[in-house]
C-alpha cells in the first residue's frame, strides 16, 4: 500500500484491509472484486491485484510464509527490488540493500552528486553504491536503511538540504563542494 503513497494516505486504508483480510490465507481465498472492493479508493490498482496473486501463490506453492530471501521476493507478484530490500530488511532483518527516491537523493548527494537519481543508468550506480555501504549484519542494516530513508525525508529533503543538522555532512561531497566555493 505504500508504494508511491504516504503513509497518512494509507493508514485508514490498512486497518480496514486488516480486519477483511487478517492473514495471507483470507486473502488469498477472496474472490478478486472483494478485494477491489477493500482497495477502492487507494488508487494503483495493479497493487491489489499483484497483492492477491502474491498471497494465492505463497499460499498455494509455498507454505504460506513471504520469503526472506531478496532474490525470492524479486519472483513474487508485483515486488521489485525497492519493495524486496524493504521487505528483506525491515521484516526479517536480512542485509538487503533498498533505494527509493529519498534514499537515492541522500546516496547522490553524498557519493556522487555528479549522478541523476532520475536517470536510469545513473540509478543503477546508485543501487551499487547502496549495496557496497550496506553493513554485513541484518540488524544493522535494518538501521542504516530506515536511517538512510529518514534522513532523506527529514534532513536531506528534495527542496531544502538542512546540512547544519545533518549527522554525516562532514562525508558529504555535495556539502564539501559547496564549502569550497
């Protein structure tokens, strides 16, 4: 539900779907139109198909437990590797690299502000980039990634870089740059 939606957008929308849907298993045994239904309103439909598919699939061929493993998310229904990094990370606490748009802004800015997030092979460099710092141990990638995605939404934001509170602008080459001219 929140890929491309805020999380205020989404709230009221997931304690519903919850209480219709409480487990992988409801879900999947739902007929499509009920789950629209749940959707209605949220937008991005593709996500509520994908999202059923998903649940019919791990419940159906698996033994109706999301996998941990990035690679085997990746084969899932609707999960690229944005949704597999978060899912690996924040839910089983695996080392898996994830980049959104904070998290691509804040890794140009730092490492390379010569990159464009935007740009495709500029973001392919920048999944590199976030794959080399990424610490071994599940745990603490668990925290540099959500301190990654905050510190993009909170400090390094799209509009105003706050660099006077920024915990790493002294490694920041946009920042050193800057304070050389």
């Amino acid at each position: 539900m929140l890929q491309q939606t805020q999380v205020a957008r989404v709230i009221d929308f997931y304690h519903r779907f919850l209480t219709r849907f409480p487990s992988l298993e409801s879900l999947a045994a739902a007929r499509p139109g009920q789950v629209r239904e749940q959707w209605e309103g949220l937008g991005y439909y593709a996500r509520a198909r994908n999202l059923h598919a998903l649940s019919r699939l791990v419940t159906r061929d698996g033994d109706g437990v999301i996998p941990s493993d990035p690679i085997e998310l990746r084969a899932l229904p609707g999960v690229g590797a944005y949704t597999a990094g978060a899912v690996a990370s924040f839910a089983y606490e695996r080392p898996a690299a994830l980049v959104d748009t904070n998290v691509a802004r804040v890794i140009a800015r730092v490492f390379a502000p010569h990159l464009k997030p935007k740009r495709s092979r500029d973001a392919k460099r920048l999944w590199a980039i976030a794959e080399q710092i990424l610490p071994a141990r599940g745990k603490d990638a668990w925290t540099h990634n959500q301190a990654l995605m905050e510190l993009g939404a909170m400090v390094c934001t799209a509009r105003v870089r706050h660099c006077a509170r920024c915990p790493i602008a002294a490694h920041c080459l946009t920042r050193q740059r800057e304070l050389r001219t």
